[in-house]
C-alpha cells in the first residue's frame, strides 16, 4: 500500500510540474506596465522627454520616439514567445529583443542581446547586438565573412528565409519565437522566417522597441518549452 501511495504521489507531482512548464504567461496585464522597465537614453538628459511605451485600449503600444527599449523585469530561458503586433498607421521599424542583458551595449542605445526584426518587409531577421548567432548558409545571408561581427560597423544583420510572411499594414501579424537553449526559430503567421544556432546567450531579458514607427501590441505571451518545434507550421499554435 506505502508503495502504491509513493507511485501516486510521484504521478501527481510529475503531472503538476508538466501543467506548470506548459502554463502560458502573458507578459502584460492590459492595464500598465507592471513587470516592464523602459530604458530611454534622451530621458536622461531631457526633463521634457517622455517614455514612449503605453497602454492604449488594452494595447501595449510603441510609439516609436523617442528611441529606446521596454524591457521584461524577469529573464527568461527556454521558451515560446507569441507576440501579435501591427502597425496601425504606416509601414514602419521595430523589434523583439531576446537573451538582453547589458543596456545601451550597441551604439549607447541597444542591450546586449539577439533581435528578431519587424520592420516591414523584413520580419524575421536576426540583427546580432553584441550577441552571435550562426545560420545555414551564412555567407549568401549575411554578406562576406571577413565584415562579420557584433559590434558598431560590423555584418550584424542575417537576412530571413522567405519574403511575402508579412500582412498589409494596419492588419494584425503574429511572430512566434522560440528559444530553446543556444538555439533559436521565428515564424511568421505561420511560416518559418528564420533558424539559427549556436547563440551565445541562452537566457536574457526581452525587449520591445521603440524606433521610430507606432506599433500596436494586442498579445506579448510566453509558454515555457523542452524543445523546438518542427519546421512545419501546423507543430506552431
């Protein structure tokens, strides 16, 4: 009977730990921005500048100037982030941020970290901010080996797999990004847009920007995960 008992007891424990990994976040409340810090380098010396991060209709919103970053208070490792975003006037710029750490690493403005591109047209490129990443076929897509880097100046930019993921604008796109170890995928509405391997962090801050375009964020959500999913879109909810 003890033994039955210590069975059960391990089912139920195993159980609550998998209902645990698998419990989806969202990262804001639709109310404020608790959990999020804004890193805006112009507020530093400008009493007048203010943050361009809201809540807007139950919206988190970018307003896209002055330029910085909204940053998760909490780091996080191993994970699926599903972020559902537009831009509600015109085409634009911005960008999530994953595995951050050191602010303002990058040109006094960028944190450390790997950014996943969501300017329109180009969603799904790897833009490496003092953080690596390889890629199959990394010549043909980010340029001549010998301008490689991280850092000011350098090949920082991985281009993405495919052209034509991307909505028009003012309709709503959802990125799905996961990072699993030194590994990292992207999909966008559904297509994979970008896979890459080897990165040199594994865990970090995320980050959304602020530059230069208004962007709309309806859902910032994240699902703790083991492993990657498959290269088909249908494996991706």
């Amino acid at each position: 009977m003890r033994a039955i008992i210590i069975v059960a007891t391990l089912i139920t424990f195993n159980v609550s730990c998998r209902s645990q990994q698998q419990k989806t976040i969202s990262l804001f409340n639709g109310k404020d921005l608790n959990g999020w810090h804004a890193d805006i380098p112009e507020m530093d010396s400008n009493a007048s500048a203010k943050s361009p991060f809201i809540i807007r209709n139950k919206m988190l919103v970018s307003l896209g100037v002055p330029h910085g970053h909204l940053i998760t208070d909490s780091t996080y490792q191993n994970y699926r982030l599903n972020v559902e975003y537009r831009f509600a006037g015109k085409a634009g710029n911005c960008g999530v941020l994953v595995h951050a750490s050191t602010p303002r690493a990058l040109y006094k403005m960028f944190p450390k970290s790997i950014e996943m591109q969501m300017e329109h047209t180009n969603a799904g490129d790897f833009w490496c901010i003092v953080e690596d990443i390889k890629v199959n076929d990394m010549e043909k897509r980010r340029g001549p080996k010998s301008n490689w880097g991280i850092t000011e100046g350098k090949g920082r930019r991985i281009l993405n797999l495919t052209d034509g993921s991307e909505k028009a604008v003012g309709e709503w796109n959802q990125m799905i990004i996961e990072c699993v170890n030194n590994s990292i995928k992207v999909w966008v509405n559904h297509t994979l847009v970008n896979s890459g391997f080897n990165c040199t962090a594994n865990k970090g801050h995320i980050a959304l920007q602020a530059e230069g375009s208004e962007v709309e964020f309806r859902k910032v959500e994240l699902k703790p995960i083991m492993k990657l999913s498959g290269d088909k879109s249908k494996h991706v909810h």
